[in-house]
C-alpha cells in the first residue's frame, strides 16, 4: 500500500521510529528531544504537535506531543501505529493522586486504565471499561527503573475524559476498580494498541495531590520530571 501522510502528521515514513516516547505536552516534546537525544530532527509540526526523531545511546526514537485528552491521544496513537508502522508508545505524562501512598513527583507505571469513556466502544464496539498496557513493556521499564534505582509505583489509574467535574467520587473508583489516580489519554492509547496488534505503556508522574491538595505548576510539569523521562527512555533501549 502506498504511504501517504495524515492531516495530522507531516512526518515521512522514514522519519519516525518504531517507537515513539509520547508526553501530552509539545514543549515537552521539545524538552526531551533538547535533552535526552543526539542528532535530532523536528520531522512533524502540524497544529504545532511536534515530533522529533534522534538517538538516545545507539537507538533511533522519536518523540512526540499526543495533545490533551482521550480524543487527540487517539487520533496520534492511531496514526503512528497504523499508517508509520510504529510498534512501541511509551506515554509519559502527569496524573493526580487519589491515595496518600502516592505524592507529588511519585511515579507511576500504569497496570492498568479504568474508564467510563466511550471512545472504545464507538471505535470498534468494545464494552469493556478496563484495559491493560502490554506485559512486555511494562517489564522492560520495571527493569530499567529498578536498573537507574528509581522508584516506581505499579497500578491502575482511571483516564477521564472531563477535567473540571463538578461532583467527582474519587473513592468510588479507588475502592471499585483499584484505580490510584486519574489522567486523560492512557486508555485511548491502550485500546488502539490491542486493536492494532502494538504495544502501549503509561510511565506518569504525579503532578497533584486529591489528598494534600498540593499542585506542581505548569513550568515544573514541563521540567522536572527527569525520572519518568529516564525510565521511559532507558526501556526502550531492550525494546
């Protein structure tokens, strides 16, 4: 089949990896790609999500901007996936804590995601409101976080697709399915992988606190989550 660009990606085929480190925000995007890679190129900048492709050590990665929220995760996960061949997303992102074990700059490597979205049903008629990242992923990062001894926190965390709720029972979903803290784009990108036949995983870090009502500022968001960044890139090195 002949390879054509997207209206949401300007990339050639050649110029995105077969696994993408994908953050929510584009400046972070920038950020890693400043930071952490060798020899990198802005290969894709449309509505300003961009990508860069350089080198972390001797591997090939891009990195690239999912935008905010369940829908945006899956048009770009999609896209990557289907029409660049790209095997591997690793999200990293931000999330709140619903549990005191969990604090401000903790990390978490998503089990699995809870959520009432209906983005799975309507893309393909899944019912199910549960879906796990991928095993193979998830051992690669345990083992690159315990490698870099870094802490790392291992459970389930409900996407959402609504920010600001007006009457938010947040102990429900703690209590009902195990979920320790809520975020907006895991569970998108974990379904498009299990349809596609990919493999997906959520490496976050907590940006806020339900139960200290600490916040981190935006600026500290996009800088000072070097861990997560790590573990996420040092993974990919055995994938």
């Amino acid at each position: 089949m002949e390879f054509k660009k997207t209206p949401h990606i300007n990339a050639e085929k050649d110029e995105i990896s077969d696994i993408v480190i994908m953050p929510g925000d584009p400046l972070r995007a920038k950020m890693i790609a400043e930071t952490y890679l060798s020899n990198y190129k802005l290969v894709s900048q449309v509505r300003n999500i961009f990508a860069y492709t350089g080198y972390y050590k001797d591997r090939k990665i891009t990195v690239m901007a999912s935008g905010m929220g369940i829908p945006s995760m899956g048009i770009y996960s999609y896209e990557l996936f289907k029409f660049w061949d790209v095997k591997t997303i690793i999200r990293v992102g931000s999330f709140g804590s619903y549990v005191s074990h969990l604090n401000v700059f903790d990390v978490l490597l998503v089990d699995k995601s809870y959520s009432d979205s209906s983005y799975a049903k309507i893309q393909n008629g899944f019912n199910g409101n549960l879906i796990s990242g991928s095993s193979e992923v998830n051992d690669a990062i345990k083992k690159a976080a315990l490698e870099a001894n870094i802490p790392l926190q291992f459970g389930n965390v409900n996407t959402s697709d609504v920010f600001y709720r007006e009457n938010e029972d947040y102990q429900k979903l703690v209590e009902e399915h195990k979920c320790l803290g809520v975020e907006m784009e895991a569970f998108a990108l974990f379904h498009n992988a299990k349809v596609l036949g990919k493999q997906a995983a959520a490496v976050l870090t907590c940006s806020d606190s339900f139960i200290t009502k600490e916040v981190t500022s935006s600026e500290e968001r996009e800088k000072k989550l070097k861990d997560m960044i790590v573990v996420a890139l040092e993974s990919s090195l055995s994938l």
